[in-house]
C-alpha cells in the first residue's frame, strides 16, 4: 500500500487535513487492508461493508473508530482512486448521544486549590477559564496572552482554526506570578525537553493528581474542564452563540448540548400572569 499510502496523504495534506486526522486516517486503511491481506484499492463493496459490521457488532470498535474508517474510505475512493461514492452505499453508525458529566464550581475550585504547584495550578486554570481543548493548553505561547484586550489567541486550534477566548482577570494574575517565576520564552508552559511545549500526557497526569487530592468523585478528565466552562456560562445567562463562539464549535447544534446539563432554577422565573393588566 506504500504508493496508495502516499498518494492518501498527499490528497489530506493538500485538503488541509491535521496531523492527526492523517494518522487517524491511514491507520483505519491499513488496518482494514491486513484484515483481508489485500491491497486496499482491490476491496470489494461487500468486504468494506462487512469489515464495518464486523467491526460493530463483533469487535465493538467505538463508532466515532468505524464513522473515521468510513471517511477514510470515501476518500481514498473518491478522492485518490476517483470512483463513484454512490456504489458503495455504506450508512453511518449512529452516534451515541452522551450527556458530558459536568463540575460544579464547588468541583472546580477543590480540583485548582488541590494543586500548590504554581505552573500545575496555572495550567488547570487556564484551561477551565478558556474553555480550552488539552492540545490548545499544550501549545500555548507567551504572546497569546493578549491582557490588554484579554483575551486568549489561539491560534491552532481543532481544524487548523484559529478563534478567541476570554482571558480572566484571576488566571492574567496567576499567569503574572508564573512567568516571573519559570520566565517562559515562547512556550507559555515549556515541557521537559528544552523549548518544546507541555505534552498532553504531562497535563492528564497534573489533572489526575488534582482529581485525587481534591477527594471529587465524579469520572472526569481534563476535557470535563472545557465542559463545565461551557455549562456554567449558560447557567450565567450567557447567549449560546457567544459561548459557541469561545468554545469553537463549528455548529451551533454542538454548543446547544451544554442545554442538557445546565442547572435550571424556577427562582425568580415571572409568571405571565404577572405581565398582565389584571
């Protein structure tokens, strides 16, 4: 598959694919190739729709996995091999439709306080008061901090997109403290190789430490941080479109989901009657 490898790459390089996506995408092509010991532009119809359904209901291959092979077929097919989509008629697995377990503030504040650490308590904070994506912590440099309109640039984000977040006034005041003290050059939080950024293994295990001391129950990662942002800014009566905004969603649909965790309250909500001359 070396030449079709290539050529694969090459067509989600001139795409503008990430790097991510590219691996992602390769691995699915390969793996379905060895499944058959077979070239993958040799496959018929009926083996890719069988090496899906085996993949769902035998292997129980997560479906975002088998949705990522499916894109990855078509674009080898359609894009790299230029053969018509329409033959190969392959339905996506449906997503599940999970709710995000959300902090609460309470949660929030025992995770950051958990950490005497300054650059691990600066690196927990700025993620949850962003909102911000674990990769977007990790590559963070200096001159993103823009404090006097502050806000946080970032600058590669999901999709290769770049946006704004807000900058808290408490996170600029830790940020200050910090860079006096580690006096970052361009990584704002520098890793164990010398001008290299924090990995994102460094920053799941400074959250897991957090999560430990701070004596939270709740099944959480780093990411939950970026959830509860969003969700606490909709219980603080902030319009859905801003917060989409912060948060990077493509899709407007995407943000409206933090609708199902938000804590609603009936205090202080005015009856109609009340608006009317009675």
């Amino acid at each position: 598959m070396t030449t079709l490898r290539n050529q694969l790459i090459q067509q989600m390089q001139l795409k503008g694919y990430s790097p991510v996506t590219i691996k992602t995408y390769v691995s699915c092509i390969s793996r379905m190739a060895s499944f058959y010991n077979s070239p993958a532009d040799q496959l018929s119809v009926d083996q890719i729709r069988n090496y899906i359904l085996l993949g769902i209901t035998e292997k129980k291959l997560s479906k975002p996995w088998m949705n990522a092979t499916i894109s990855a077929v078509k674009l080898l097919f359609c894009d790299v091999l230029k053969r018509e989509w329409n033959y190969l008629d392959l339905p996506r697995p449906r997503k599940d439709k999970k709710v995000p377990v959300i902090l609460s503030k309470d949660e929030v504040r025992r995770i950051i306080d958990s950490k005497t650490n300054l650059k691990h308590k600066a690196i927990l904070i700025i993620t949850y008061s962003g909102g911000l994506r674990i990769g977007e912590v990790s590559t963070l440099r200096v001159t993103d901090i823009d404090s006097g309109r502050m806000l946080i640039h970032l600058r590669k984000a999901k999709g290769d997109k770049e946006r704004y977040t807000i900058l808290s006034p408490i996170a600029l005041d830790l940020l200050r403290n910090y860079y006096r003290m580690y006096k970052p050059k361009e990584w704002l939080f520098e890793g164990s190789i010398s001008n290299r950024p924090i990995s994102k293994s460094t920053i799941n295990a400074v959250f897991k430490q957090a999560l430990t001391k701070s004596n939270v129950q709740k099944k959480v990662s780093v990411h939950s941080l970026r959830h509860s942002f969003a969700t606490h800014l909709l219980e603080q009566g902030v319009a859905l479109p801003i917060i989409q905004m912060m948060m990077g969603h493509k899709s407007l649909k995407t943000t409206s989901g933090y609708l199902h965790v938000q804590q609603y309250s009936i205090q202080g909500v005015r009856s109609p009657l009340d608006t009317l001359s009675i």
